[in-house]
C-alpha cells in the first residue's frame, strides 16, 4: 500500500511526493516515514517581471555546471560563442533577479537510545540531517529549499539531500532518510521535489507529467518480469506510482527526462531503488512538461562550450530572461 503524501495543515496542497512502500510483509515492522519537506508549491501563473542587472543578466551569458570525472560540480559562464568567461566551484543557477548559489549542509542531529528484543539498551547512534537552500549573489538573500524533518525518536538516523539536476531555473532534488527504530532492522525512504528558484517556491511537476498510464503499463511490465512467478504478477492490480522525474542530457546539450515508478514490496523483496518497501522501474518520457519546454533544446553558446571542454557530464544550465 502506497503511503499517503504528506500535507501541509494550512495549505491546500502536497509539496512533494514522499513515498515509502509497504507491503503487507507479515513479521516486518512498518518503514519509518520518508522525508518530507515544508514548501509552499508555486502558483501556476508566472507573471513577467523585470530582468535584474548583475552577471547573470549580461547579454548572451549563460551558466552551465556540471562535473568532470568524480570531480565535484563547477559552474562556467559562458559566452555566446562558447567561450569561458570565468568558472567557479559550486552550482550556480540564473534568474531574472540574479544569480543563486546551491548550498547544503550536513548537521547533527539528537537520537535517542531504545530497548532491543532481549531487554539490552542500545546508546543514541548516529544522527544526521542536511539543510539546503539557494543564497542570491550580491544582497545575501536565501530560499529555504530544504528543512531536514524532524528525526522521530529513531536510535539512528540519516537524511540527506542531493541536487539531482536542474532545467533553467528548475532544480530537481531528491532526499532520502535512513531510520532505526531497534526493529528487526531499519528502514529508508525518499522524496521527491522540483524547486522553482525564479519564484523561490516548489512546483507539482509529478502532475504535469503526460501520458502517466503509459508509463504505469510500461514499468509494471518490467517489475513483473523480474518477479519469481511473472503470472501471478500480472494479475496484481497494483499499478507503480510515479514518484520521480531525473533530467539528463546528451552529448550536445539536448534534454532527456527519465521517470522512475514505483509499487509496494516486502522488505526482503524491495530493490532499495526507491524504499526498503518497494521495487521500482524508469521509463523515458517521451514529451516534456509545458514548464521545461524553453529548456529543451540548448542555445548555441551550450552546444559550442560541450564540444570544445570534451568529458564534462552536464547538470543543467540556465540563462536570466530566459523566455518560458
């Protein structure tokens, strides 16, 4: 069963997916939740606004990151030619107002010691979380993009934050808590998120997905082949849920997305591609949501950086006054 997403009190929509899959595994504890994330999701409407003065705002200069070999990621600014105007270590990411640096940070966090089966006390583990958030060049100002949930009471706990990708202003992060509770064993979910940096809010782009029935059948077909009696699979009627959507992109800068699904597993069952409680799949998509349709095909500056700095792998790149 497909644990419930989780809303905010005072808000009238969920902000991310957060799923942890459960099944009905007799003898096994219930996963604790998967992190979930305090963000207001952006309205559709996208008003024009001004373009800033500042870097990002030069004429023609756009902001590519990405790594090189195991390398941490850099940010270049580009000209339109291709040419390297400066690079910086970190990932930078430009809007209308300016440009937004990525900053996470690790911390740690209080755990709290449980009894085992056998009567013995187990000490506090290891607790750790991460914050994350998005700090504009110039004034300081900050986008709180990630809060790291609350720990729960677990005797061990790990949570993490990571930027997945971005398209223009779109930054795709994924989380994933790890939590022990002194069960027979511990459990880890995720959660999924698109961040708006141009309007400094999270956006349901699960939902703009097209074609999600196509995908279902598509990745139902693969998890059921992977089981021990493929029959019976398909005979289930527990279709996988979409919970992410990864960018990437090819050799020349073109776009491709990629969405994994996911349905519910017994914990000895479960792939941990998702949750310890659930097996998933990745299917392309074959057509990009409205929002990312700017983005889709790269401008030459792009296309002329990839072919002359050979082996960067591309994360996303983004341009102020980019035109949705």
């Amino acid at each position: 069963m497909l644990s419930r997403l989780r809303m905010l009190r005072s808000r009238p929509a969920a902000l991310i997916v957060s799923l942890a899959l459960i099944s009905g595994c007799a003898a096994r504890p219930r996963p604790a939740p998967a992190a979930s994330t305090d963000i207001q999701l952006a309205p559709a409407p996208r008003p024009s606004e001004p373009q800033a003065a500042g870097d990002a705002a030069t004429a023609g200069v756009v902001l590519i990151w990405g790594s090189t070999g195991e390398g941490t990621p850099r940010t270049w600014h580009v000209a339109e030619g291709g040419a390297v105007i400066r690079e910086e270590p970190g990932i930078v990411v430009a809007t209308r107002r300016g440009e937004w640096r990525w900053e996470a940070r690790a911390k740690e966090v209080e755990t709290t010691p449980c009894e085992l089966w056998d009567g013995d006390t187990r000490e506090p583990g290891e607790g750790t979380a991460t914050d994350a958030e998005l700090v504009l060049r110039g004034d300081g100002e900050r986008q709180a993009v990630v809060t790291a949930p609350d720990q729960d009471e677990s005797n061990e706990f790990q949570h993490s934050a990571a930027l997945i990708g971005s398209v223009g202003p779109y930054l795709f992060i994924e989380e994933r808590t790890y939590s022990d509770l002194c069960g027979a064993h511990g459990s880890e979910g995720a959660a999924f998120t698109v961040w708006d940096a141009e309007r400094g809010a999270a956006v349901d782009l699960l939902a703009e997905v097209s074609g999600v029935p196509s995908l279902q059948r598509a990745a139902e077909a693969t998890l059921d082949d992977l089981e021990e009696d493929p029959e019976a699979a398909r005979r289930e009627k527990d279709l996988p849920q979409l919970v992410k959507v990864a960018p990437a992109y090819d050799a020349r800068g073109s776009l491709r997305l990629t969405a994994q699904l996911a349905r519910s597993a017994c914990y000895a069952c479960g792939d941990g591609a998702w949750s310890s409680y659930s097996r998933s799949a990745t299917a392309p998509i074959p057509r990009s949501p409205g929002r990312l349709a700017a983005w889709a095909s790269p401008p030459p500056a792009v296309q002329a950086f990839l072919a002359q700095t050979p082996g960067v792998k591309l994360g996303g790149w983004s341009r102020a006054g980019q035109d949705e």
